[in-house]
C-alpha cells in the first residue's frame, strides 16, 4: 500500500499500549484488504522493541523457525532460546518487548494448541511484564472462535481490541485526485468504498470506464478475481453462497425471494445469510422505526460496494466482456451506473445528515418502508425533529412531483417522540439540480433544504 490514511484513534489506541507500563494483549480484526498490517506497521515505525511476524499456510515448525529468523533481528539471544512458543513469547515478554502473530489463524491452523498456550503464558508469566502481544487476523470466522468468543481459552484476556473497518468517505477522499468533481467523487465511493487496497491498487488519475474496464472487466485485472478469493478463504464451499451474493446483488432483498431465486427452501435461508453476516459481507436492513430482532421487514444488502458490482455485472459474465472488448464499459456497465450508485448515494446522504444539520443531535438515522412508501433517509432528533429526505442520482433535474411524494410518505411514518409533537425537515439531495418549482417552494418554506453534490461532499 502506498498510502497510509486516517486511522488516528487506532493510531493512538495502539501506541497507548505500547507505552504502558502494563502488560497488554491487543486483538486487530477486520475482513481482508482494510490495512490491518499496514494500521500495525505504521504504528510501529519509529520503535526498536517490535517483532512483526507475518505467519504463512505453513507448517508449525517451519512457523516456528521464521518467526525465530525474523525476532532474531531485534533480540539475537532468541536463537538460544528453546523453540516452543511457549518459551519463544515468554522470553520476548521478559524483555518487554513487541510481539506481533500478523494472520494469526494461520498460526493456529498449524498449531490448534496455541490459544491455549497463550492463555497460560498470559495468567502465569506475561502480565509480570509490560510486554506487548497482538494478534491479528483477517478470517473473521477464526479470529472469533480463537479469541473472542465465550468458550475461547483468550476470552477476557484482552486489554485492547480494534475491530477495524471500512474508511469513511471524507477519509477514502485522500486516495482520490485533488482535481476530481464530488460527482466522480461519489462514482468512485460508490464502487470501491472505503477499502484501502482497492482505492490504492487501482489508477484514479484514468477515467472511471478505464479504470472498471483494466482493474475489474478483464480477467487481468487487479480485481477481477478480488471477491471471489476473499470469499474462498472464508467459506469451504462457496457456491451456495455465490449464488445467495448474485441474488441479493440483483435486487432479490428479503429471505424469500432470495431462497426462491438460489432454490433453497424458506427456512434454510439463514444458516446462509448469517453466515455471510458474521463475515461483514451482508447486512439485514430494517425500517429505522422497527427493530431489527422483532422486525419481519428486513431486506438484505452486499455491505461491500466492489462485491456488489462484481456480483451484479462480472460474476458469470466474463465470456461477454471478452467478445465486447473495450466497448464493453459504455454497451454494458455505463447505462447503468448511475442506478447502481445510488445506493451508496442514499447512506452517503443519511451519514452526512449531522452536519448538514448541525442544529440537530440525532438519535436515529436510516431508511424507512411500508407497503408502497418508502423514504431514502429519515434522522429522528433530540429535539422532536424528524428530517426525511429524497435521494435523487439522476439526469434529470429533481421534480416537484418527488418533493410531493416525500411529503406523502413521511406522513405515514409512525413515529412519536415524547412531547407528542413532532415537527418534520424536508431534504432533497440531488445530483442534476432541481426544477424551477421546487427552487420556489425552497426559497419560500423554512422546513425545506435543497442539497446538490457539492453540499454532501463538502460536509461528509
């Protein structure tokens, strides 16, 4: 990676437990491509204490021997240490060092007893110490049956844990081109997100059909083959769940008609839908003003934006790409972008809600549905406020006809705060402007802001 973005709190977090005088035992996970050794390299850079050992699918002597290879540089005493990691981690504890496992399910695939090892190591030896031992880990999966679950030998036993995730947008901007428009802007955030190693892996200074055409379309590119591998590494037998991401990434959102598409019966669903849950690839989305273990509403969506795109145009598709060539941007994938964006369009909107409205303090901000009504971002306040707002990624000039229909749905959301009287907001954020009548109606009414791409990238 060759840039190094924000991550200032785990920045701090981090370097917090490297001067304590404490033992401290830290826990990095986070699904794969995020920075998690980059987060850990960076905070590390200006030490001499650290052993940062990238673990490998190797076997447990040969870990064993890499690992004493590579402490050896800082502590050249190891080599006459016993080559357990019994002895090997309590010896780097004794010097107060830095230890780092980096793919630390690797680790313990080869040596399952390891967790076990640490945990006696920990309650017996380490924490007499102001060591330092992290572990992290990309397999979400292993990451919590190793350390973070209940029946864990490490449950409990961390003094610090960094669950890493995507960057926001303001903080994903620092990959993009000084000289970009908020409209590229959001074309961009919309495909790639804040994944660091798609931001920073691809060229942004070529336009956007080059870069999808090169890095995505061609089976050369940096990430063709991106979703499927890290799905690979997480799940044993994929298919099953390919076919679950390509339903949801065409628009089949609630358990039914995502079983009906892949052909799995009803109640089968979730074992699949959890599963991709607890990976942090899908996300069960309720109406803000349900919640979400009660509610019998929820549509499923791909968290990832590259995933989505790769499920909805790629997975499948390749053979087409080949034939269209270079034309196969503008036939196929450039009709539709704007549809496919808008998605990220509309939590872009909901997250930029705050400050937009810096008079507000919001309790609750998402979407809400029923039946046939349905509001792209609704914020409930502090100060029994609710702000609704239209989410129009278009061509075309955003219409009163929308501003009446936003009008007509918010009417039907059942929310009320604690006075019993609410007052509502109206917000139309737009990327093609507004027609001349709901200019007018802007500029007479106090309860109703117009926001173009420029406002929102300014203020996310």
């Amino acid at each position: 990676m060759k840039h190094f973005v924000n991550r200032a709190d785990e920045l701090s977090r981090l370097r917090g437990c490297y001067e304590s005088d404490d033992a401290e035992m830290v826990v990095i996970f986070g699904r794969r491509r995020l920075g998690k050794t980059q987060l850990v390299q960076h905070s590390l850079s200006d030490r001499d204490d650290a052993v940062i050992y990238q673990a490998t699918e190797t076997t447990s002597q040969i870990q064993l021997d890499e690992f004493v290879n590579v402490a050896s540089e800082t502590f050249p005493s190891i080599t006459q240490i016993k080559q357990n990691w019994d002895a090997l981690l309590g010896y780097l504890g004794d010097q107060d060092g830095i230890v780092v496992l980096d793919e630390f399910p690797y680790v313990i695939d080869a040596d399952e007893s390891l967790p076990s090892v640490i945990q006696r190591l920990w309650d017996q030896r380490f924490q007499n110490t102001s060591g330092t031992l992290i572990l992290v880990g990309s397999s979400i999966s292993m990451m919590e049956e190793a350390t973070l679950l209940g029946n864990s030998p490490l449950y409990g036993r961390f003094t610090e844990r960094l669950d890493l995730r995507p960057l926001n947008f303001s903080a994903a901007q620092e990959f993009v081109p000084d000289d970009y428009s908020p409209e590229e802007r959001i074309f961009t955030w919309g495909i790639f997100g804040g994944v660091p190693y798609y931001l920073d892996g691809v060229d942004l200074n070529q336009n956007l059909g080059t870069v999808l055409t090169e890095e995505v379309l061609s089976q050369k590119g940096y990430l063709h083959n991106e979703p499927e591998y890290v799905l690979r590494t997480e799940l044993t037998d994929p298919n099953r769940y390919f076919a679950i991401l390509t339903a949801i990434a065409a628009g089949k959102t609630t358990s039914n008609e995502i079983a009906q598409a892949v052909g799995i019966d009803g109640k089968q669903i979730s074992t699949y839908t959890q599963k991709l849950e607890r990976l942090r690839l899908i996300e069960r989305e309720v109406p803000i003003t349900e919640e979400k273990a009660k509610s019998r509403r929820g549509r499923y969506q791909i968290l990832d934006p590259l995933f989505r795109f790769w499920f909805r145009f790629v997975y499948g598709k390749e053979d087409r790409y080949e034939r269209l060539g270079e034309d196969a941007y503008d036939a196929v994938i450039e009709p539709e972008l704007p549809n496919f964006v808008s998605q990220e369009f509309e939590k872009l909107c909901q997250d930029v809600l705050p400050n937009l409205y810096p008079e507000e303090t919001f309790l609750d901000i998402g979407r809400w549905w029923y039946k046939e009504h349905e509001v792209d971002a609704v914020g409930f306040t502090t100060d029994d406020t609710m702000v609704v707002g239209e989410c129009k990624f278009t061509n075309a000039p955003l219409d009163y006809g929308a501003l009446a229909s936003l009008e007509d749905h918010a009417s039907e959301i059942r929310w009320t705060p604690e006075t019993g009287d609410r007052d509502t907001k109206y917000a139309l954020f737009t990327r093609s402007g507004a027609t001349r009548s709901v200019q007018e109606a802007v500029s007479e009414r106090d309860d109703l802001q117009l926001f173009d791409l420029g406002d929102i990238t300014q203020h996310a």
